[in-house]
C-alpha cells in the first residue's frame, strides 16, 4: 500500500493495468488498497471501464498527517530554506520531499506559503543564485512522474531556446542546481542551470527512463562541468583540519589533507569574492597559490578592513 501511495504521489493518471503490473498484485487487491487509502484521507479518483484508472488529487485537507495549516506552512517553508542550502547534503531530499507537501496542500495554504517567501530573504552564507521555487518543484514533479518537460533556457552564452527533454535528475552542485536531462531536439544527454529555466510546461507525455553515462549522475556532471573553463582555478594550503574547512565550504570545493594540520583547497569559480570570503571568515593561516589575483584581491581587502574611516 506503501508502494502504492508512492506512486499515486507522482499525481499522474494510472491506468489500473498498468498500476497492478507495476505493484506485481492482483486487480482485486488494487481495488482493496485504494479503498484502504481512501479510509486514510486521500482523495483517489477511479474512473471504470477497459481504460479505467486511478489518479491522486489534492484535497482539502493535508492527509494523512493531520497537520494543521500552520505546521504544512512550517514543513514546506523549511522546506524551501533546505533546498536552497541551508543544510549542505539535503538539497535534493528537500526538493523531492518539497514536491510532494506543494502538490498535497489546498490553494489557500500555497497562496499563504508563496506570500511569505515573497517577504524573506534566505540567510545562507555564500548562497547561488535565487531559483523560483515554482520552477524547481514543477522539474521536481516530471522527473518524479518521469514526463517529458518543456522550457524556456537561456544558456551563459546564446540566446533564448525552447528545450524540449525528458527529465533525469535533479543535482545542487556548486552552489548550482542543475538539471540532467535527455534533450529530444538534440538526441544527448544535456544539463540546464536550474536558475536559467523559465516557464517549465508539463507535457503529459511519459517516456521509459535512459541510462546516463556512467551511472552515476553527479560524476557524469562534475565531468562535463570539468570541461568548461572556469575564469579562476584557486588552490590554497590552509593550516586547519579537513573537517573545519568542509563544515563550511560543503561540496563548494575540494579539499584534501596535504600533511598533518595543513589541506589544500580547490575551487572553480568565475568570481574571487567567495574564495576570499572562504579565506576570511576560516580564520586559519593559509598560502595562496594560485591564482595571482586572488592574492591581490585578498591583500587588498586585508588593507580595506585596517583602515580606520571617521564617518
């Protein structure tokens, strides 16, 4: 039943078939768990007949936690703070958890959320860009019901293009979120900046999921993301433990033990300010050794912070 609700959440039309296949039970025993749901305060709706199905809608109601409105406002505001970063290592978790509170809540619960995101700003340090949560959880909620998905991209270098894919993975990298997907128009793999998508449409149109190069979606990014000439590569011995380096700079980099006490960090970036952040904020002693205009940059807001100004 389990298996059952989870499937149900992807909030597409199921044909009964189908759905029995996939659950390896009996037409019978469907029958009975969608009754059991039912019981339980979800909304599944039945059609009959040769190509009868099932759908989950969204209710009234937030079942079958019994939340009240301000605890669903709580758990999906907490949500979106996590998606955005504010816990390194539960940025996608939050996204698929998120896509699946948003399509469950009844109208005036969404209206309430979307106003109060409208008047916060997130405090993560060193945050990427500002991503539409409407955006995200719609990608979210193809690549969850694996539906092809149309968008408008507009790539770093290029002009506006329509995109047309099948949705594989959703990945934070870099301070980045990234689509992996199956470009139709261009028959390969491709990956979108997330904050570079507008006006994602939901197609209707399913498809069987491909296997990615590799099998592993991150490394297959980080591959291609390696191929593209970052305007700065930064390495840095820092006198401090791994773990003090990561617990703030989290998947942002790269850090390895050189000798006991002293790591080397290494970024890709098209912009110093946060390495030199990164360095500043640690408080530890360090040695820069590449780029040159980072060691500028450093020494230059090293000399800005001493000077005394009278205002």
């Amino acid at each position: 039943m389990l298996r059952l609700l989870s499937l149900l959440q992807t909030h597409r039309y199921w044909p009964g078939a189908e759905l029995a296949d996939r659950l390896e039970v009996s037409p019978r025993t469907l029958r009975r768990d969608v009754d059991r749901l039912r019981e339980l305060g979800y909304p599944v709706d039945a059609s009959r007949g040769v190509a009868g199905g099932y759908q989950l809608q969204a209710g009234a109601a937030v079942p079958p936690l019994l939340l009240d409105d301000e605890e669903a406002v709580a758990i999906a505001v907490g949500l979106r703070t996590a998606a955005a970063g504010a816990v390194a290592g539960f940025e996608e978790t939050s996204v698929r958890a998120l896509a699946k509170v948003i399509q469950l809540l009844p109208p005036r619960l969404r209206r309430r959320i979307d106003a109060l995101q409208a008047v916060t700003s997130p405090g993560v340090l060193g945050s990427g860009p500002v991503l539409d949560a409407g955006v995200l959880t719609t990608i979210a909620m193809a690549t969850r019901a694996q539906e092809r998905l149309r968008f408008d991209y507009t790539p770093r270098e290029g002009a506006l293009s329509r995109r047309h894919v099948e949705p594989h993975r959703l990945v934070p990298l870099g301070r980045k979120w990234y689509l992996l997907a199956w470009d139709l128009d261009r028959a390969d793999w491709r990956n979108f900046r997330v904050d570079r998508i507008s006006g994602p449409d939901l197609t209707g149109a399913r498809f069987r999921p491909r296997e990615i190069p590799g099998g592993d979606p991150v490394a297959w990014l980080r591959s291609r993301i390696k191929a593209i000439p970052s305007r700065y590569e930064v390495s840095v011995l820092i006198q401090a433990t791994p773990e003090t380096i990561r617990g703030f700079v989290g998947h942002w980099g790269d850090c390895q033990e050189v000798r006991e006490g002293v790591c080397r960090l290494r970024m890709n970036v098209d912009d110093l300010g946060w390495p030199a952040l990164v360095l500043g904020v640690l408080g530890a002693p360090f040695t820069i050794e590449s780029p040159p205009e980072l060691r500028e940059r450093v020494r230059a807001a090293g000399e800005n912070l001493l000077r005394e100004t009278t205002l």
